[in-house]
C-alpha cells in the first residue's frame, strides 16, 4: 500500500447537515452529490473517503454561497478564500502570509476576529467567534484552525510543527479524530481557540507558484483532509511502515521491530505507553483502505477480501463488520 488512506468520522457529516437543514437546503442533494448513502448517517461508527467528505462540503459552500457553511454570525460568500490565496501566493515569507491572512478575513467579515503576534520566540495565531453559539458542534472553528494551518504549511512546502494549539470549547467526545487533524497536544477550556509556532519559521519563503494555486484551489477542500495522522512517535512510525507495505496484513510486529532497530518486546512496551497496540494500529489501517476500496464500485468483495490479506471474503466481511457495524454490502448500499 503505497499511498495514504484515510478515512473521516461521520461525525463531520452530521456537523454540516444539521447546518443545512437549519439554512433550508436539501440534504439528501447534498449527500447525493458527494455520493454518500443517505442510509449509512444514522450509523455511529461509519467513516468516509476524504473525497467523499471534501464533495460535501464544496456543495454546501456552493448551495449555501458561504464558506462559514452557515455556522457564523454572517455568511462569507463562495470564492473569498480563492480571492484571498491568489493574494497570498504572492508574498515571499510566512510572516507576511500570517499577517495578510488575518487582516483580510478581519476586513472581509465581522463573524470573527484573527490576530497574530509574536513575542519573544514564539509566534501566536488566535481566534475568537462573535458568535459561538451559531457553531454548535465547533466544526466552524475546528475548520477554520485546520485550514490556517495547512494552507500557509502548503505555500512553504513544509508542514509547520505546532507547539500547542487551545480551543475554546471542552474536550468533545470526537476528541480522538483530532490526531488526524492538529500535529500537537491540544487544550480546552480557554478564553479563545488559537495556535503557536516557533519565530523562526516565519521566516521560512513562499514556494509555491500561482500555476500551482490554482491545480491546488480546482482540488480545494480536499487537500485539506488528505494529511498524514498525527501519532505519537512510535506508533507513528510503525503506521508509516505499515501503509508503504505492498501488504500490511502480511507484516509481523517482529518485521516492524527490526526495522527500527527494537526488540518486539520493546516495541510492544513503547506502543502501550502510547496507548496504542500492533494489532490496532494495523486494523485501522486496513479499515481505511477497506472503506476506500469500497467506494469503487469496480472492485469486488472478494477481490478486496485478497488484496487486504484475509483467507476468504466472509472473514473479511466478518472483519468489516467488526470496524463499522456494517456488513461490506450494506455499508456500499
């Protein structure tokens, strides 16, 4: 498995339905055209391609002409955020991404204030709705922080490491998709939701070209949901060796092992401390790839019982099960 294969809770899909129901739209259209069957939302443990979850949401930016998909004190109009990259692109170092960013949304809309700073080493992005109560489930803000994140670590080529980053909302019980999605320790229960960074990195160059804005904006928001998961460190690198494999059910903890230069016994132990297992780690990922590979109507059960490793389709199948409460037939409808 040589690419990444993640998959988003859906959880997120029920965020940006309720908000549609509230703003008039037709759901079942919204589900439609991001080819999610309408009868797998009721089930909790359901996931979804990134592609499935990035044609929800360009729908509902579309339908509702509102890249705050309705969850702010006002709407901010489809094509705002392609009006403020085409800007960004342009300048040379981060520093001046972080400054023309917050300033632009600061004049563009009153649904919320952004300020960034930087005091002694450290560099401070923060955030505060006018109207939080408007966002619910938090997703407004749990989006908007992912993208002031990823989109300027995409115009410098390189992730930024984040220190910390705060919220101000108490731990939801989505709490664990959350290292799919910040690389740090995340706070709650603060005055405002924000993030911080070494000073240095500011002065890291914009390397991106517009050419490639624009490829990067006809693929937008979907880039934004394809990065790696953030694990610690361990069980970061051993999901790494895991999805390069051509096979990752045919890979043993002891093969693992003595690629980073361990003991299985030793790995073991490190894995627990993070709260993590071999066994876990590898179910997870062939459950991202399952639901992947489903989604392509072309590739049969039983082909996709084979290439993830199990003896026969009903084991597989009964493995499926197991990860989301549905059989592979159900859950492609």
């Amino acid at each position: 498995m040589k690419t990444h294969h993640h998959t988003i809770a859906i959880h997120f899909v029920h965020t940006i339905l309720r908000s549609a129901e509230k703003l008039g739209l037709n759901t079942n259209q919204l589900l439609e055209t991001a080819n999610i069957d309408a009868k797998l939302i009721d089930k909790p443990d359901i996931r979804i391609t990134p592609i499935q979850f990035s044609r929800l949401m360009q729908t509902m930016w579309i339908y509702a002409d509102d890249e705050f998909l309705g969850m702010a004190k006002t709407p901010v109009r489809y094509g705002v955020f392609t009006l403020m990259a085409k800007q960004a692109v342009h300048y040379q170092k981060l520093r001046s991404v972080y400054r023309h960013l917050t300033n632009f949304y600061n004049l563009v809309n009153d649904a919320l204030d952004l300020k960034f700073t930087v005091d002694g080493d450290q560099a401070e992005f923060t955030m505060k709705l006018h109207t939080p109560h408007r966002d619910k489930d938090n997703a407004l803000r749990e989006f908007l922080l992912l993208l002031f994140h990823r989109f300027p670590s995409w115009l410098i080529g390189q992730r930024i490491p984040l220190k910390g980053i705060l919220f101000d909302y108490s731990k939801p019980r989505h709490f664990s998709e959350y290292r799919l999605m910040y690389p740090c320790r995340a706070e709650f229960d603060h005055a405002q939701c924000g993030f911080s960074f070494a000073r240095p990195w500011l002065d890291a160059e914009v390397v991106r070209t517009p050419r490639e804005l624009r490829d990067y904006m006809r693929r937008a928001p979907l880039d934004w949901f394809l990065r790696q998961e953030y694990h610690a460190v361990y069980t970061q690198r051993v999901a790494l060796l895991l999805e390069q494999a051509d096979s990752p059910a045919d890979i043993s903890m002891e093969q693992v092992a003595e690629k980073l230069h361990l003991t299985s016994r030793t790995l073991r132990r490190k894995l627990v401390t993070e709260g993590a297992s071999f066994q876990k780690i590898k179910d997870h990922i062939r459950r991202d790839l399952a639901i992947n590979l489903l989604s392509n109507r072309k590739t049969s059960v039983s082909q996709i019982s084979q290439q993830l490793g199990f003896s026969e389709p009903a084991a597989f199948s009964r493995a499926f099960k197991l990860w989301t409460g549905l059989s592979p037939k159900e859950y492609r409808g």
